[in-house]
C-alpha cells in the first residue's frame, strides 16, 4: 500500500487524557476515528489488523471442530422473553419497528443459537455440535471512555457448544480454553494473559475469564503468590485463601478481560425445552457452553500492551503490514529520480515475495517526519532507502523497538525479512 494513498493520516495533536495511552495511539496513527462515546470506525490500516485477528480466531475454532454461521443481529422480544432477559439484561438496546414489532440488538446470541440448533439436532446421534460466528454486538454501556476496551458496539466471536454428556461437555470447554491461548500467544498478547476465576453473571454462576494484566485495564484481579491461582475482583471474597493450595496471600493487578468461557447447563436450552432422545429412547437435556472474545477488544489490547513513547508497536501476527518501506527525498533531482526508483523496485519485489508492505512514497516529508510516522504507526520492520543506502547498494533495516540498525544488500532483502529477526 502507498502510504500517500491512505486517506486516514497520522495526527500530531494530543487527544483526550480521560482516553486511554493505547486508544490515543491508534487513533493518533489513523488506524481508527471515533464516531461517538463507544462507537469506532475501523480505518484501512485498523481494518487490516482486525483482519489478521479475525483469521487467527477463525483458524483455532475451525480446528476445534466447530462450524462457522452468522446469526441475525436483531433478535426477537419473545426470545429474551423466554430466557428472561428481556427485563433484567440491563444493556439490551431495543427497537421497535413499525408494525409494532419489538427486538433487542443482538448484545449475545444464545436466544438464537439454542432454538436455532434444536430445529437440527433431535437424537444423541446429532451431538455434539458446535457453532461460532464473528460478528457485530450492540451493548448500552454506562462507561464508554476506554477507547476498544469498552464499546457500545463492536466485533465480537462468540462460539456455543451443545451436548447431551457432562463428560462431554465438560471436555469440550477444556478444549477451547486452551485454543484461546493459543489465539492470544498468536496474537501477541498471551505472555500477559491469565486465566481467571469470575462471577458468572447473567450466564452463569461462575465462569473463567482470559485477563490480560496492564495498568490501563478496568478489572481488577488477584493472583495467589504461592501457585498463580487467579480470581477477579467481584469474587474475591468468597477465597479468603487459595482453593488450589491454601496460600492466603495474594497480590493485586489491573487487567483487561480479552475473552471468557461460560458453563450454561440448560439455563438457555431449557427454556426452549431443548432435549434429544437418547439411545434408550429417553429425553435428554441438552447442556450448553458459550465462549466469547472480543476481537476489537483484542486489538486495543494489543495497543495497550505492546507500545513505547513513540507510538505502536505491534506484534508480527496481527501488524497491518510487516515491513515499512521507507524513501528519503534527495536535494538532488538525478539522484531523488533514482533513490524513487529503487525504491519502487523494492516495493514490487517484497510484494511478490508475499511481504506485506507499506510503502512511505510521501514527497516534502523530512525524514523525522517520517521516521516519526514510522514510530507511531508501529509496522515490525522499517527499511530505509536512501542516498547514503543506494552508495552501498544497501537498505537499512530497523526492529520496531529495537535501538541498531542493519545494512542489507538490495538483492537479499526478501530473504532477509522472510528468515532473520533483528534484535
């Protein structure tokens, strides 16, 4: 991509302090713009690593055997009505259309997903099943100043599993939590992930949330000092020490919520009296799971975690590109014509070498300009092309966040990016 096409543009003014450091950077970097309190859109490089993530989580539920939909953001009154959460889910927003009809905007998707999947899977023969999709959530959130951390409306994956064997089900949850870690590990963020003891909420009695510790997150948790026994805020006093190994002291931190696995029972099968005939012929109540990560959650994260002083820095997964090609003008007419040149030359051969590139074109940019922009926008390596570079037939390449630079020969550049890490 030509950094002189992009029509979102870095911004040197400083925003809000009430925002977050993380929120700042992207929307300092244009990888995001705020529509509203809680309501984003994703500009080109934003989209880009919402992509990336989006491929990441698809991939892990694909292998985990579970089958991808997209269910339908407005969800019938009578749904919530037979779950009971028409009048105590406190965030619902509701609509009503012309001919009287009422909906709630889809802010969770199980009244859907369980009679969704009752219309297929009548016998044992049918389970389990699991289904999952990536989708849009509308949420009436009081608080809505944390930039991604805390929307009125975002990108949300969220997977329901049903079975007719606790075993079953109970292995099943087992299995996508360690998929998430493995999401989180690919996504960059899993080093400050921990796995965390919570209040179930409205879905259940008690839950595990996937916590990502940093000083710019709104929950509260606390790990034992003795085994790393982790439980959130809102339940902290029903341990008084650790249920894992009896230690009573432990230590408190603040984190981000990235994603949490929820045993249902049949709190949303039963309701729509959801049973399959078993092998004896008997009805069996159907059990359900829900397991959630938010994916524009995720990024924010990953912006609040993986920064410095001068903007982004973003992991090799989830990075809108990995290389920032950059070309510094020359005084000189002859010479700018060449270094432009070879520059171009660079940028075509990375692409077909399946690199992906951004490429800073900008004409009138000093070089701290753009080495600033560089900074800012956070791509994992920057590759300078310059007067003093092309005399050695050489680019420079720098580590995002690292301190030296290297010297590589032209030709070896594609090589080099694909096969080295720079420290």
């Amino acid at each position: 991509m030509l950094q002189s096409r992009l029509f979102a543009k870095t911004r040197k003014e400083e925003l809000p302090g009430e925002m977050s450091a993380g929120t700042r950077l992207l929307l300092r970097a244009g990888f995001i713009d705020q529509t509203a309190a809680g309501i984003y859109a994703m500009l080109p490089l934003g989209l880009l690593v919402l992509q990336k993530i989006e491929r990441i989580i698809a991939g892990k539920m694909d292998e985990a055997g579970a089958q991808r939909i997209l269910l339908p953001a407005l969800v019938p009154k009578k749904n919530w009505e037979t779950t009971g959460r028409w009048n105590s889910f406190d965030v619902l927003y509701k609509v009503k259309s012309r001919q009287e009809a009422e909906y709630a905007l889809g802010a969770t998707h199980e009244e859907i997903a369980a009679p969704l999947v009752q219309k297929f899977a009548r016998s044992y023969k049918d389970f389990p099943i699991a289904v999952y999709q990536i989708q849009t959530k509308f949420r009436d959130e009081l608080r809505a100043k944390s930039g991604l951390l805390r929307g009125r409306e975002f990108l949300m994956k969220d997977l329901y599993s049903f079975h007719i064997d606790q075993k079953d089900c109970d292995n099943y949850y087992e299995k996508i939590k360690q998929a998430y870690f493995e999401i989180f590990n690919a996504a960059g963020v899993g080093r400050a992930v921990h796995l965390t003891l919570a209040d179930g909420g409205s879905f259940s009695k008690f839950s595990h949330e996937f916590q990502a510790a940093t000083a710019a997150g709104e929950d509260t948790i606390y790990h034992c000092a003795a085994c790393g026994f982790t439980v959130n805020r809102e339940i902290k006093e029903d341990y008084p020490q650790c249920p894992e190994c009896g230690g009573q002291n432990f230590s408190e931190e603040k984190a981000i919520e990235v994603g949490n696995i929820f045993k249902l029972g049949t709190k949303y099968s039963g309701p729509f009296s959801f049973e399959a005939a078993g092998q004896e012929g008997q009805n069996l109540p159907v059990l359900m799971n829900c397991y959630g990560i938010g994916l524009t959650r995720l990024m924010g994260t990953a912006a609040e975690i993986s920064r410095d002083d001068a903007g982004l820095i973003w992991p090799e997964n989830i990075a809108p590109f990995f290389a920032h090609l950059i070309v510094l003008e020359a005084k000189d007419g002859e010479t700018d014509a060449k270094i432009r040149s070879a520059a171009g030359k660079i940028y075509e051969d990375l692409q077909k070498a399946g690199i992906g590139v951004l490429y800073d074109d900008r004409r009138q940019k000093s070089a701290g300009e753009k080495f600033g922009d560089a900074d800012l926008i956070g791509i994992p390596r920057r590759v300078v092309v310059s007067t003093k570079t092309l005399k050695q037939d050489a680019v420079e390449v720098k580590n995002r966040g690292g301190k030296e630079a290297t010297l590589i020969k032209v030709k070896e550049i594609d090589n080099f990016l694909k096969n080295e890490n720079l420290g």
